[in-house]
C-alpha cells in the first residue's frame, strides 16, 4: 500500500527520523504517508464553548466516577474475548475484533485471562486509572520509544465498546431476550411482561418475524433499532480510524492514548525509494489499549463523533516511528519543559513566566529578554537525533539554584 510522504506540519524537529537503512533480507512494509495536524476525536479539547451552560451536564466526580466505570471494563474484558482477521484495508497488520463469550463462542477465551492483556496506572490528581492493553507487538529492540511530549507516525483504529450485554449466554442480548436472565420466566419492563409469540427467545418487540418491515441487517433476527451491534459489519462500532500512517502530537492528544504509546517502540528501520515510497521493517509496535473515560474525553466528547458522555474506548494503534519534539526549537526537547513531573506541559506549573505561552512552546521561558535557547548549550554528543538531560548544559550565574533561563535576573548570552 502507498501513501505519499510529507514533513510533519506541526512544530516539532524532523532531522533524522527516518533512520535509513538498506538490506536486502529485512522484511518491509511500504508507506507513502501524508501528514495532519490532529484529528478531532483523538484530541482532548472540549466541545462548543458557545454551549448554553444551562444544558451541560455538571460534571460528575472523577474518583466516583471511575470507581464505578472501571468494574464495567474489567466485566466487558471477562465476558469478551477477541479475534484476528485480515485486514482488506491494509494487509500489514490484522483487524482486532471483539465478540461476547456466548453461544457458539462460549468455549473463546476472556479478554481478562489473556496473557497478552497487561495492565498500567495512570494516576491524575489523585486518582488512580487503569489501562487494560493487549501486547501484539512491543516494537524494535534498540529503538527509543515515545515520551509523552514526541510525535509518533501511527495507523489507528478507535472504537466504543462492544455493549451486547447478555446475562444467560443464549447469544439473544438482554434488551432483545424474552427471558435475559433464564430464569424461565419472562421479563417484565414497566409491569408489561415480554411476548414471545413464535417461542425462538427473542421478544416479538425486538423479533424481526413479529416485525416484518423493520430492517435487520445482519439477519440475526433482531431488528436494527434495537440490535446494538451488526454482527456482519466490524466496523459499526468504530468512531475514527486511519489505515495511512499520520503524525500525532501526543501532547495535544487524550492521556489514554498518549500514555498507552510511551510504552511502544516503532520498527527497526526503513528506506525511502525513488519514487517516495517508504518502507518500514514489520517490527513495529501493535497494540490494543482500553481506555477509561477519565483518560478519554469524560464528560466532554467532540461534536459529531458518536462518542457518549462517560465512555470507555478501544484504540488498536500501531507505532512505526518517533520524532522528539521541541516544539519551540529551543533545544530543550518538550517532555524536558514538564517541570513539576506530572508528564502534562499544559499547566500553570510549566509556565515560568507566566504569560499567555507555557514553556514548552515559549522561546524565552523566563520572559528576560534572553532567547532560552541563548542560556543554555546543547550537545548531541552521540549524534542520534534525540537530546538527553545530560547533552545539555544548565547555567547557575547567580548561584541561587535556578537556571539561567528559568531566572529572569541571569541573562548572559551563553553561544556564539
């Protein structure tokens, strides 16, 4: 597949990404890409602020929130298992498929009980969230992975959870079940008990042979209105994808995606051809992550984008490359300008002079008329295109504990 390459439009450096190397015996996967900026539903922004305050939901508490919604993941994950298939989009990676542990596929496995699956915590302002991830594919060994700060060039595919609850496992989900929870007897909504007039277990409200007119895509014979997922179209579920490798600035994208990539690495190499094809060695990272709402969008979703209030969301991604990022081209890499460690650079705290620019996009930190990148020297000393913490130099002209260019009183050029 072939996608046309250009240079990654946001503020970040491009020397030296694309490591090129030249073999004949590695196995490579071709890309020709085009660039963005972000995408809309991988962005943690808000919606509309010209939103009439009256009809927005007050946002609920993160803790009490996330108490109650991580159980939820963790029973989808037990009653869910998933499935590989091939990829008519883009054969290079396998589509990621999930389905309810019933019926037919009563003996799958649970996602919960996977080796693959691993578990990481991210705690924001006191309170503890947990990434559920399914490991395909680490990335190269020797390569750097992403900070929280980098551009990353990944293909994605973000979808909301597979809600087919069905308590009695007979493959009919609940809200279609003449008797959800098997018990024998059928249920009873609002004191009106369920009708199943043709006995084949789905309510005549929800059974396409009590409703003739009514569309069932999937011929499962429950009708589309009330058949949350169809079960011959995978891609029913999904929100947002990209089968053409894009670049993200992780910085501006929702914690749970971002978090999940710092624990990938891309492929091993690739080589640019004439005709501007560029090929990656298929080591790259592959990796399905689910993600709280606390680390997605909570209660603020983006217009348009199917997503709901208070919605966990799966993301298969696949990392082939890394940029660090200085957005500011003061030499200082971005995820160095996090000054407090919390891994965000969008807070007061990473704003030294307290203007209208945080430090990460601010050529002059300190705001004294010295150019950041005047008060301190910088030295690839390997010459790998990444900047360390011990490549650069921090000047102290005052001995007071403060960097030059985070002290508005030490302003001496320090480079020619």
């Amino acid at each position: 597949m072939r996608f046309i390459f250009n240079n990654n439009k946001t503020k970040v450096r491009e020397n030296r990404i694309l490591r090129l190397q030249k073999s004949n015996s590695m196995n490579f996967r071709k890309y020709i890409f085009a660039s963005v900026l972000a995408l809309a539903a991988l962005y943690g922004c808000s919606n509309d602020d010209d939103d009439d305050d009256n009809n927005v939901e007050p946002e609920r508490d993160r803790a009490e929130q996330q108490a109650n919604e991580d159980p939820l993941l963790r029973r989808y994950l037990e009653t869910h298992f998933y499935r590989l298939e091939d990829n008519p989009s883009n054969p290079d990676y396998k589509l990621v498929l999930f389905d309810t542990i019933a019926g037919e596929n009563s003996g799958k496995q649970a996602l919960i009980d996977s080796d693959s699956l691993e578990t990481r915590t991210i705690t924001r302002d006191d309170v503890d969230y947990t990434l559920y991830i399914l490991n395909f594919q680490k990335g190269a060994n020797g390569e750097r992975a992403p900070s929280f700060a980098d551009s990353t060039l990944v293909t994605y595919r973000g979808e909301l959870l597979y809600e087919n609850v069905d308590q009695d496992g007979d493959g009919i989900p609940d809200n279609a079940d003449v008797d959800a929870d098997g018990d024998g007897a059928a249920d009873v909504d609002d004191g009106v008990t369920r009708v199943d007039s043709d006995g084949d277990g789905i309510a005549d409200n929800a059974d396409v042979d009590s409703n003739p007119d009514e569309p069932d895509t999937d011929g499962d014979g429950i009708i589309d209105e009330i058949d949350q997922v169809d079960n011959n179209d995978p891609n029913r579920r999904v929100f947002d994808s990209s089968i053409t490798p894009i670049w993200f600035d992780l910085v501006s994208n929702i914690e749970g995606f971002r978090e999940a990539l710092t624990g990938y690495k891309g492929a091993s190499g690739s080589m640019i051809g004439a005709d501007g094809t560029v090929d990656f060695v298929d080591d790259f990272g592959n990796f399905t992550v689910f993600i709280p709402s606390g680390l997605a969008y909570f209660n603020l979703p983006p217009i348009g984008s199917g997503i709901g209030t208070y919605k966990s969301l799966i993301f298969n991604i696949q990392l082939y490359a890394i940029n660090e990022s200085d957005h500011d081209n003061d030499g200082i890499p971005s995820y160095l300008e996090d000054l407090d460690n919390d891994r965000l650079v969008l807070d007061s705290d990473d704003n030294t002079d307290e203007d209208a620019t945080f430090n990460y996009l601010d050529v002059d930190d300190d705001g004294d008329g010295t150019l950041t990148s005047d008060e301190i020297t910088v030295n690839d000393a390997n010459n790998d295109g990444f900047i360390s913490l011990d490549e650069i130099t921090f000047y102290d002209d005052d001995g007071d504990g403060i960097s030059n260019h985070l002290d508005e009183d030490d302003r001496e050029v320090k480079n020619d």
